[in-house]
C-alpha cells in the first residue's frame, strides 16, 4: 500500500466513525441535489471531517477534474 493510499483510507475511516457516531453527515449532492448513492470527496486527505457530498457520478467527474467544485 503506498502512503497515498494510507492517506485516504485512513481519511475515509476516521470520517465513517464520526457519520456513524452521528457527528457529522453527508448532505445531498453540491451539484445536482441528488440524495442518492452520496459519497464524501476529500480535497485534502489530512482533513477527513472537510469533505464534499457528491454523488457518485459527480464524484467521479471532479476526481477526473472534469467539473471544480468553485472555491
Ligand atoms: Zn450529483
């Protein structure tokens, strides 16, 4: 496993703790509203509780840089 990816599943880790100790929560999708297969979109894995509610076709295109989130 190379650092990155310990980064981001601890990221991913630590931030499902905090969901299912009721802490935090993952909102409709910031592009199109969806509430539907939501998933988190860290922008910087050192910050697991700073995250974007995307869906996962949303998710996926601003992995890929198709589509910025704005600042
Ligand atoms: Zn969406």
């Amino acid at each position: 496993m190379s650092d990155e990816q310990r980064r981001r599943s601890n990221c991913r880790s630590y931030l499902l703790t905090y969901i299912r100790r009721g802490k935090v929560a993952k909102g409709p999708c910031e592009i199109c509203g969806t509430t539907e297969n939501i998933e988190a979109h860290h922008p910087d894995y050192s910050k697991p509780l700073e995250f974007h509610s995307l869906c996962r076709g949303h998710h996926v295109m601003v992995t890929r840089g198709l589509i910025s989130l704005g600042a």
